[in-house]
C-alpha cells in the first residue's frame, strides 16, 4: 500500500507556505516537509488538525492506496 496525501495541493492552493501551515498545527517544517513528501504518517491528532486549517475531512487529505 501506497500513502497518498493532498496536504502539499492544499497548502499551495491556500498561498501557504510550510512553515505557516506547521505553525498553525504546532509542528516542525521538516514534518509538513516529509508529509508532503509521503514519507511520513500523520498521527491522528495531526491529521485532525490539518484537516480543521483546509476546511476538509481527512479523508480528503489522507489515503493509502493499492500500488
């Protein structure tokens, strides 16, 4: 399984940079850096939070797909 995230669409769509959207979610640059990237797995809390700053489910953010 593949994780996928949309955090990266988001964020630019919102004019937003990194360190702005990991201020508001109280995490490090390099975490939104690596979670756009796909190489790293929010915990829920984080995921949660993300989702509360776009506006959207996390469901919109997040899946893991069938590679």
């Amino acid at each position: 399984m593949a994780f996928v995230t949309k955090v990266k669409e988001y964020r630019e769509k919102a004019g937003m940079k990194q360190s702005e959207l990991a201020e508001k979610v109280k995490a490090r640059r390099e975490t939104i850096v690596h979670l756009e990237n796909g190489k790293y797995n929010p915990s829920l809390k984080l995921a949660m939070d993300i989702a509360r700053v776009f506006g959207v489910s996390v469901e919109e953010l997040f899946a893991f797909t069938e590679e």
